[in-house]
C-alpha cells in the first residue's frame, strides 16, 4: 500500500480546493492501492479530533494549513511515502522552508495553479524543492516550463463529475424554479454568476454589464448571484446593487447547496458569466459546460482552455464534419470569451508582480447578447443537439477518471524516482 500524506482544504468542506480534494483521493482510494492521512484546514472546525472516513482515510483537522511542528510529528508517526498538497503557494512557504526535512521521508508533489504572467522567478525557489508540480491551467504550466521545470511538469486540469452536473428531468427544473423564484421570475431568462465575492471575482463588475445587457433586451432577464454578499475579502454586495438601481432583476442566492440542488440551479439558468480579472481554473465555468450550456467568460488564467474547442474532436463533433478541419478554423467556441483589452502590473508583498486582466464592459454585453440571441433563436434540436456536444467535450476534457489516473500515475513516478535517488549518498568528502 503507497501511504499518502496530503495537506489542503478540509476535503469534506465545500469550497472548490475542497472539492477537488476529495475527487482525487476517493478517485486514488477506489484503486486499492492507497492509504490516506489529509491534513485539512482553511475552515474553523468544531475540534481537532482525528476523522476516521473509513480504513484507509483519516483526516486530521488542523488551523490553517498546518505548521513545521504539526508536520514533523505527523511524518514520524506515519512515515509516508509521498506528500501531495494543493492551494495558493503563499500558503506553503513554511513548507517549502522545511522541505530537506520532508526529503528525509518523502518526495513532494504539489497540484499548482498561477492566475497570470509575468513568469514568477520569486516561486523558483520553490519549484526547486518540489519533485513534481501538476498544473491546473495551461498558463500555469507554460509559467513553470519557462522558469526551467518542464522535466517535472505536467498539465493536469480540475475535473467535475458528470454524473452530478448534468441535465435535468424537466418536470424537476419546473419544480425548483417553482420554490426558488417568484412567479413574475419564472419565465424571464436566467443568467447565473457563481463565485466568491473575492474583489478579483468582479461582482461589481457583473451587476454593471447585467443592467447594460437587460436595458437593451427590454429587461427580460434576472441575474442570479451565488455567493456570500458580506465576504469580508470582496463589496457590501447590498449596496452595489442599490447603486445599480435594480434590484428587482437580481436574485441573491446566499446560502450552501448540496451539489444536487447545485445542479437543478445550474440546469434553471440559461447561461452562466464570470467577470473575474484573475482566475486560476473557474471551476463553475466547467460545471455550466458539463450541464451542457454556454459562458460569457474573459479570455484570463483558466478560463482561456474552457471556451472553445481549438482543434477537431471527434468523439464531440456533429456528423458531416469534416475529418480534418479546415485552414484558419478556430474550432467551436462555447458560449463567448471576452478579449482582455487592458493589463495592470499590480503587486504585494508576496506577489511582488503579476499582471490584472481587464476586458471593455461593452465587449462583454455584445458576448451576453451573441449567446442570448442564440439561444433564443436556434430551434429546439438544433439547441439539443449543442448542448449535448458541449457536454461531450467538457465531460472528456475535466474528466475526473483522467485526473485520478494523472495523479495516480505521478505519485508512483515520484516514488519511484525517490527511492532511486536515495541510493546516491555521501561517504566521504575527500
């Protein structure tokens, strides 16, 4: 059995570093081949009483992330054979300073994700330290492969389950729509933004280019916000749309769902928007394409690989096209990505640099428009038919089988590649 040692989000909680958390390690558990400890924190927990999930998973609550002395004691007592471990790098920095240490027991696997370039030469450092780095974007990866670490890079995406996310039985919609909104909403359309309300989430900016986009279609729309408007790291939501001045076109959904409740919202929208200027991966971009519906997204971070299809699949395609696609063809874009018309170079203490994407708020309404004129306009096979295409590429594309096995694999490479390099020792310095 591979003892694996892993710190993130508490795998049980609800956020996206959570969730992506837990496809992996029921994914690796479902093997066989796995015994689990998770360090899981990010969350205030009731107590920090060792979690028996089941015989080969035990989670241990810990503040935070954990520290140097949580850590030592846990790599003496479970002797692990590799350490996977999942957030934002500035997170990790007390890791990274205790990596020799690690390197007495195991190697160190780290699932990295990196909003924007510039390339940051200050997290070399700890590229250095780690013995593999699956990345969560493509921009992450092309980021570490030019700061010199391709030979331990390996593009490896967030997944979702397309067995959660999926189209709805009708009768089911008809009857959350029923409970969740008023009856002068029921029939208007239905733009979703699910996201925290961090200040990088843009929420404000969402209500902006929302009232635009409804002034110009005769208001015939609501926007539906999935987030926590009193985030103390983003707006007094409240107040922004006070400002907007039309309050009776937003419905504010604020408290946790189960992920299928999550799906009957998803499924009651028409299309989902994110107006982040900085977005690692968009988790809910992927869960609104694996339901089979479009996105009005700005082409920043993550969110560049989720809105079109760039090369021809043909396990996705419709018939008739042709087996090679045709010189200069873009392939199938999924709802709308918004060009990002301006650049920033903003910093901070540990982030001494890295660029903030902004898109022209009239570029976004025309994409709102382009999707809501679409589906007004397509007839009903015609709009079947690209949900399922769009359903079949992002299930293949974030498929949770291919990021299990990716891990699966790397974690077994890393091992192997360890113990090799722990036959090489120093006896003597002459």
């Amino acid at each position: 059995m591979i003892k694996l040692l892993t710190i993130s989000d508490y795998p049980l909680h609800f956020s996206g570093v959570a969730h992506q958390t837990r496809l992996i390690l029921e994914g690796l558990l479902k093997t066989g081949k796995y015994q689990i400890v998770s360090l899981g924190g990010a969350k205030d927990h009731p107590n920090y009483e060792p979690q028996k999930i089941n015989e080969n998973w035990t989670i241990y609550p810990v503040k935070n992330y954990g520290d140097g002395q949580v850590l030592k004691k846990v790599l003496y007592s479970v002797k692990p054979d590799a350490l996977w471990f999942m957030t934002d790098p500035r997170y990790f920095i007390w890791l990274w300073e205790m990596e020799d240490e690690v390197h007495q027991y195991c190697p160190l696997l780290y699932y990295h994700v990196w909003d924007n370039y510039p390339a940051p030469k200050f997290n070399s450092v700890f590229y250095e330290s780690t013995d593999f780095i699956g990345c969560i974007s493509k921009l992450t990866y092309d980021i570490v492969c030019q700061l010199g670490f391709k030979n331990k890079a390996e593009y490896i995406p967030h997944a979702v389950d397309s067995n959660v996310f999926k189209p709805a039985a009708q009768k089911d919609i008809d009857e959350f729509v029923g409970k969740a909104f008023k009856k002068e909403h029921k029939n208007k359309f239905k733009i979703l933004w699910d996201s925290r309300n961090g200040n990088r989430k843009c929420i404000t900016t969402a209500l902006s280019v929302f009232k635009k986009f409804n002034n110009r279609i005769g208001r015939d729309a609501i926007l539906i916000l999935h987030t926590n408007p009193l985030d103390p790291e983003g707006p007094q939501v409240f107040e922004a749309i006070n400002h907007f001045d039309n309050k009776d076109d937003i419905i504010l959904s604020i408290q946790p769902m189960p992920y299928e409740q999550m799906n009957l919202l998803y499924n009651a929208c028409d299309f989902l928007i994110s107006t982040s200027n900085a977005e690692g991966f968009g988790l809910s971009c992927v869960q609104m394409l694996t339901i089979g519906k479009e996105v009005v997204i700005p082409l920043t971070g993550g969110l560049q690989d989720q809105i079109t299809c760039k090369k021809h699949c043909p396990e996705v395609c419709p018939k008739g096209f042709e087996k090679e696609p045709k010189e200069g063809c873009k392939g199938y874009e999924w709802g709308k990505g918004i060009s990002i018309t301006n650049k920033y170079l903003i910093g901070s203490q540990v982030t001494p640099y890295i660029y903030e994407d902004r898109f022209d708020e009239e570029d976004f309404v025309r994409g709102m428009l382009k999707v809501y004129y679409a589906n007004k306009n397509l007839k009903k096979q015609e709009l079947k038919e690209r949900k399922e295409m769009i359903r079949k590429w992002s299930s293949s594309i974030f498929s949770i089988d291919k990021m299990v096995n990716s891990w699966d694999k790397a974690i077994e490479d890393a091992i192997t590649k360890f113990k090799d390099y722990q036959g090489y020792r120093i006896k003597k310095i002459i």
